[in-house]
C-alpha cells in the first residue's frame, strides 16, 4: 500500500530527524512537508533589517510579509529536499495561518486526507522528554495516526526502523483494537508483536479475541505496588520496545487500564513522553477506509 503522509517541518533538527525516521518507516511514500507561516511572518533579524527601510508602518507591514513568504518557501523547500533525497514523493504544503499551529496540522491532513502525520519531539527523551505545543496540539485534535519522532535517535533505533516489528499496546479494548487495524494497515508486510501489561489479577490477561490471532503475543506483568497506573504500562511499553528492538510503539488514544480505570490517553502520552523510539498514538475516532 502507498502511504500518504504529511510531516510537521520548521528547518528543525527535530523536524529533519521526523522526515529521516518517515522515510525508514513508509519507504517510496507520497509526502506533504507542511510549513505554517505565522505572524510576525517574518524572524527577528529580517525584521531588524526592514525597520530602517520602511517608510511608515504600513510599508514595513508590507516588506515584512513578502521576505516572510520568501523566509518561508526557503524552509520548506529544503524539507522536501530532504524527503526526496530519501527517497519520497514529496511536495511542499505552506500554510499562511493566524491559529495554533497543531491545530493547523491536523486539519491539513484532513484537507489532502492524508493516511498519517508525522512530527517530531522537543527534548531528550526519557523522564526529561517535553513535549512542544505544536506536537502536544496534533496529538489532542488529529483524528489520523500520528507518529511522534524523538530526537536524538541512536543509531540502533534508527536501523531499527527499516525492518523491526511493530509493538502494539494491547488491553482488549475497543481503542486498542483500532490501534492495531492501524498497525497493520500501514505496515502490512511487519511483524507485529501485541504487549499487553497487567498486574496479575484475575481479569487479566484480557481475553483473547480474532484481532490477536495474527499477532505474536507479550503478557508483562507490572506489580501494583501503590497502585496500577498509567506511567506504570507506559513505561513497561517502552521496556518492551527496547528489549524487542522495535521499530516503533503503536497505542490507542484512549482505553481501560486492567484496574477497570479509563486512563483518558495517559498511557499514550507517558509512551510517548518516555520512548526514545517513534510512537504512533491513534485516536479512538479513526475508521478504516473502506478499499483496505
């Protein structure tokens, strides 16, 4: 299957290291490399450069805004050079906005329906990982699978990407089973490894169900200690990728943790705030298309 995907770019090397990962996980893709031109609409140093041209504020408005646009394309075009070079079919998608740029995103991928988006993540990973607005907004507000891409990468987890399985987080829930439908529709030809993490009670494992049969199956059991929470199976989620090598960690939007709790998508954010591997969170609201 041809993916279609659209990549948050701002010239970042976060935003290069999510082209670089895209590539690995949807080699030969069509992609959009999005850039939101915002106000000022111009950096602080043009605009430093324009004041002593400008005539009046109306002109200076002017000047701003059509270096701003040339500021703009410059990016965006070296996005798609990158993209390119490795290998995508890719086009640049620049969009002129005034409102939150992940809000932006996600509706750009709504507008050239787009199959995923990926975008990359401030910090270092691990319990110092932060995740920028833009970023935090796409996951929130888009209703196609998003991959989150950290940055730095070692350089395993980037071999990793080329061939690795992909870990699903499993809990029988109805979110999970969306997650990993999205799984398999974007990486058919990947072994998937299902990880389900409970506390040993006797609810848990969840009950197997047709969604696992094809699947490779991990029951991980975390000791409830002062209680079983979310950080508690995002982090044994993150475990799991490491010790199986996997090429990314795929997790449903929201779901039931094994205490009968709905957790409201901690699980996926904890994933994605601890793992120094993609995550790909997918919203509870994603169907799939009908010529899967």
């Amino acid at each position: 299957m041809a993916v279609n995907a659209i990549v948050g770019y701002d010239g970042s090397l976060g935003a290069s290291a999510a082209i670089d990962a895209g590539a690995r996980l949807f080699p030969g893709a069509h992609g959009w490399i999005t850039f939101l031109w915002l106000p000022p609409f111009a950096s602080d140093k043009v605009r430093r450069r324009l004041r002593p041209m400008a005539r009046d504020a109306n002109e200076l408005a002017e000047m701003v805004e059509r270096e701003g646009e040339r500021e703009a394309r410059r990016i965006i075009d070296l996005g798609v050079i990158l993209a390119r070079a490795a290998g995508w079919d890719a086009e640049p998608l620049l969009k002129r906005t005034w409102g939150p740029e992940g809000l932006r995103i996600a509706q750009a991928v709504e507008d050239v329906q787009a199959d995923v988006v990926l975008v990359g993540s401030r910090g270092l990973g691990g319990t110092q990982a932060v995740l920028g607005s833009v970023s935090d907004m796409v996951l929130h507000y888009c209703t196609r699978p998003v991959v989150v891409v950290p940055h730095p990468m070692l350089a395993a987890e980037y071999e990793a990407l080329n061939a690795s399985p992909v870990l699903v987080g499993w809990d029988g829930s109805a979110g999970a089973t969306t997650a990993l439908a999205a799984a398999r529709r974007l990486w058919p030809q990947r072994d998937v490894l299902l990880v389900s993490v409970g506390d040993g009670d006797p609810a848990w494992p969840p009950v197997d169900s047709p969604a696992v049969a094809a699947g490779e199956v991990l029951w991980l059991t975390v000791k409830r200690g002062h209680g079983f929470h979310a950080r508690a199976v995002s982090e044994a989620l993150v475990m799991a990728a490491d010790n199986h090598d996997a090429a990314v960690v795929v997790v449903g939007s929201r779901g039931r943790s094994k205490a009968g709790e709905m957790v409201l998508g901690s699980v996926a954010l904890g994933t994605v705030h601890h793992s120094h591997r993609p995550v790909m969170v997918v919203s509870d609201s994603w169907k799939l298309p009908a010529d899967a």
